[in-house]
C-alpha cells in the first residue's frame, strides 16, 4: 500500500507522460500548438489529481450513521443539483443511454438514469458506506474507476460550455480527459497493488 509520497510521485511521472501524450494526439488530430498545450496541461493535471483521488477514504472514519444520512442528504442533492443547475448534463447521460438502443427524449431518460442510480445508491447505501470507510474499498475498485471515468467526461463537457480556454475540451478532448482520469485511478491502485 503506498503512501501520500509514492503516490504523488507515480503519479506525477505518469501526468508528465500523460501530457505529452495528449499534446502529441492534439497535433495529430490537426490541432493547433496552443490547443494542444491547454490540453497536455488539463490531461497532466487530471491524471495527477486522480492518482491520489482513491485516499479519500482515509478521511471517511465519522460514525456510519452520521456518514449515512450525508449521503442521502448528497445523493438527494446531486440529483436535484444537475437537473436544476446542469440539465444539459442530464441530457448528455440520456444521449448516453439512448446509444444503447433506448428511446425517448434525452433529458427523461437522463432524469430516468439519475432516480434509478439515486435509488441503487440508497438501497446498498449502508454497505456502500461500509466499504467506504474501510481503505481499498470502495475507491479502490473497478467500478470507482469507471465511475471516475465517466463523471469526468461529463462534468468537462459542461466545463467546455463556458467557453474561453475550456471550449477546447468539447468533444473528443473531453473524452480525452476522462481517459486521463481512469489512468490516473489506475496509476493509484497499480501503486497501492505493491
Ligand atoms: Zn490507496
């Protein structure tokens, strides 16, 4: 298991090799030296970030009770929060679904995900929670990975909305980003795996 040093610096070895990588798909992919300077610079940063993402359940030592209610109180939240605050996010996650074959209007089959996601959540919240607050759980996992990935696509696609410097990550820049966050993960287990 590796400490906050050794993961910092796994991590920044692989955010240098990231961000070149990520300038070096830029260019290819015909863009310009500044994009792709913004873009090793936002792939570096996200894979460092998410490479010491996992230890934050090292925090998690509150009574299970106390941890509980925070997050029904958070997934409650959240879901309200996106569709009030980001609702082209929920529309992105209904695009998501209807790739699968699923039809119906984006932002219902986003919300649809979010209440069926929300519920899953409540319903093995106890365990989750359980296993949250026990290091290498949780955060250590295959599915935290993958959610990472995700959420990370979608929260820089809406980044990219603002516009400026960020517009740089709409489309397959913003994928890009979420791969970086699922290296990043990956880079703290592999450590971790020691
Ligand atoms: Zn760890």
């Amino acid at each position: 298991m590796g400490n906050f040093n050794e993961h910092y610096e796994a991590g920044k070895s692989a955010a240098i090799i990231a961000a070149v990588a990520g300038l070096v798909i830029t260019l290819n992919g015909g863009g310009d030296i500044g994009e792709g300077v913004i873009v090793a610079a936002g792939v570096g940063t996200v894979v460092l970030g998410t490479s010491l993402l996992p230890d934050i359940d090292h925090q998690a030592s509150k009574p299970r009770e106390a941890a509980g209610r925070f997050g029904v109180v958070s997934v409650v939240a959240g879901i309200l929060g996106l569709v009030l605050f980001a609702p082209e996010i929920v529309d992105q996650l209904g695009l998501i679904v209807s790739t699968f074959g699923i039809n119906g209007a984006p932002s219902s089959l986003g919300l649809g995900v979010l209440l069926i996601g929300g519920i899953v959540l409540l319903a093995s919240g106890g365990e989750m929670f359980d296993s949250l607050t026990t290091h290498r759980g949780f955060t250590h996992s295959l599915p935290f990975v993958g959610l990472i990935g995700v959420i990370a696509v979608l929260v820089t696609w809406h980044l990219s909305s603002y516009g400026g410097i960020l517009a740089v990550f709409a489309g397959q820049n913003g994928v890009l980003v979420g791969i970086a966050a699922v290296i990043g993960v990956l880079v703290h287990l592999g450590v971790d795996s020691k």
